[in-house]
C-alpha cells in the first residue's frame, strides 16, 4: 500500500503541473458594451494567426444589425496581398446573457457558435482588443486602418498581463 503512495503523489503533482494554458488566461470581458457605438468598421491591426484567415490581409469586421436583433457580420480582407483577391465571409453574432455584454457568441457556418469576448475597449469606441474561450485567439481592432503605436503597444501589454502569449501576434498589414 505505501509503495503506491509515492505514484499517486507523481500522478497529483503532474496533474497541477499541467494545468492547461486556458485557465491561466483572464478572459474578463467588459461590463458594458453598447452596441449601436460598437456596430461599424473595425480593422484588424493584429491578430493570432489562423486557417480561417490564413494569408489574409486588409482585414476588417463589419457589425450591422438584423431585423431578428442579432448581429451581421462581416469579416473580409485581401488574399496574400492588399492588391490580391477580395475574400468575404458573412455570419452572426448574438449576446446570450445581457448580463454579461461583452461575451458575445458568433457563427459563421449554421448554428455553430464562437466565443468572442471584448476584452477591452476605448470608452470612445475607437480601439478594442477581442479574445476567446480558448488562449489561442486574440484580435486587436480599431476604427481607423493604423493605430498608433503608443495605443498598440498598451493593448498589448494588456493582453500579455491576461496571460497571452504576444509573441504570436501577427500586425496585419492595411491600405
């Protein structure tokens, strides 16, 4: 019996020492979003790459909103190269808690819904930084194609202080 005390003791020490990257991650969302000042144009500034986005550039989100009180989204870019053929890809986004509006869920194939979590956002609306459930996905957004390097450089160090890696962020070139 005692022999097996020193493999469970290995086994509890592994299991907490592998705790998952995902819990280590703070995904706090905002506390109030409103989206009439959020529906428009965003451009991506920088983002984790992605195969859903894989060489894309230009990219931008468009919110607008549906008659069913849903969101339409429109996320599109350029392939390869900002002179390089249009790609558009149309879905929805809802918030399932108004309790909790800055966790919103977001679909582009049928009822398969996506976390999207605002994470920060500019009191005037002109720059936010976007998570997930998952470690693995991060957006930087802004109203304008640049954003200074000032306003970047402090979205990321928010999102290295939630426990992302930044080390992946990819800035994405816009016209």
């Amino acid at each position: 019996m005692y022999a097996k005390i020193p493999s469970l003791m290995l086994l509890v020490v592994l299991l907490f020492s592998c705790q998952s990257k995902q819990s280590m991650i703070d995904k706090s969302t905002v506390q109030q979003l409103d989206l009439e000042r959020y529906l428009g144009t965003w451009y991506e500034i920088a983002r984790f790459q992605h195969s859903f986005e894989k060489d894309l550039v230009g990219v931008t989100a468009t919110y607008s909103l549906r008659d069913d009180g849903k969101l339409k989204v429109v996320n599109a870019g350029y392939q390869n190269t900002l002179d390089g053929p249009y790609k558009e890809a149309v879905g929805k986004a809802k918030i399932p808690n108004p309790e909790q509006p800055g966790k919103l869920k977001v679909a582009f194939f049928l009822f398969f819904y996506a976390e999207y979590n605002v994470l920060e956002l500019d009191e005037s609306y002109q720059y936010a930084l976007i998570g997930s459930s998952t470690p693995d996905y991060l957006w930087i957004l802004s109203r304008s194609p640049q954003l200074d390097e000032k306003t970047y450089q402090q979205l990321v160090d928010k999102a290295a202080a939630r426990g992302y890696d930044t080390s992946k962020l990819f800035k994405v070139p816009q016209k």
